[in-house]
C-alpha cells in the first residue's frame, strides 16, 4: 500500500449543544414559511391573475404562472445552493443567503401590494380621462383629465372633446 492509496478518514464531527431558544427560531421560521406559501399560493395569486386576465382565462394563466415560477425557483435553490457551498463570508455560508432571500421576499410583498391595490370603482372615476399608470385613491371631478400616482388633475376636458358633442355619436 502506497501513500496514496490510503484510505479516507473523515473529518471529526464538532457537536454543538443546542441552546434553549432554537426550536422556537427553527418552528417561527417553518411557521413563517408555510403561512407564506399557504396563503400566497391558493388564494391571493388566483385573486390577482383575475384582476389581470378576467375570469374566463384564469385558469390557463395561472396554470403558466404556476409552471413558470416553479421552473425558476427550481433554478434559484440550485444557484443559491451552490453560491452559499463557496461563500466564505465572515458570517457563515448560509447566513448571507438567507438575507438577501429574506430581503427579496420581502421586496416582492412590497411589489404585489402595489399591484394588488384596488382599483378605483367606476363612480369614481365617472366621466373622467385616467391616463394610462395612473393611480386613482379619491374621487375624480367629473370632466377632467387625470394623471400620475396618485393621481391629479391635469386640466378639464374642453367642451367640444366630449364624446357626447362628437358627430359620429348618436344623440
């Protein structure tokens, strides 16, 4: 037997006694996790792709939403994973990913609650032009033309740009 034909010794394993509190971070975490993917997925995704899509293509969005998202979580464990394997930040391997995955999350909340904000009703925005973007949180006076976010009045629609005072509308 030569010196390279030794045999592997694995390296010593180092026990570390848990401490008190780490069941509680371990179960707040899952708690936190499952809540989020509980709700997120069957009820507020399908809730926004009807906002976006309407009700008869629904199903078929949200079917590709589910598939593609998968498909790219699939590829970001896999690069997470193989970033925190070389990581060799002062605060430990995974730490550092975790962070920045919190950060992202939380960024994304941030995201769907500006998306997901209701959008002004239709009395409310009566006889008014919304340009395009446009974020409606209070009533718009009638006849005007509103933009940016939140919105403000522009101008008022000049009497003869009415629809109604348009030749090619029926009176």
């Amino acid at each position: 037997m030569t010196e390279t034909d030794q045999p592997l010794v694995p390296p010593p394993v180092i026990e570390t006694k848990s401490r008190w509190h780490d069941p509680i971070t371990i179960n707040a975490i899952w708690f936190a996790i499952s809540t989020r993917s509980n709700i997120l997925t069957p009820l507020l995704l399908p809730l926004l792709v009807q906002n976006f899509v309407g009700e008869a293509s629904k199903g078929g969005a949200y079917g590709n939403l589910r598939l593609v998202s998968l498909m790219i979580a699939l590829l970001f464990q896999a690069l997470a994973g193989m970033l925190s394997d070389r990581n060799t930040s002062k605060f430990g391997r995974r730490r550092p990913i975790i962070l920045i995955a919190a950060i992202l999350d939380m960024l994304t909340y941030i995201a769907i609650g500006v998306i997901a904000t209701p959008p002004a009703s239709a009395q409310e925005v009566a006889d008014a032009l919304v340009a395009a973007g446009s974020v409606v949180t209070k009533d718009v006076p009638a006849r005007t033309i509103v933009v940016g976010s939140p919105a403000k009045v522009l101008r008022p629609v000049p009497e003869e740009q009415l629809i109604e005072n348009q030749i090619f509308f029926d009176k």
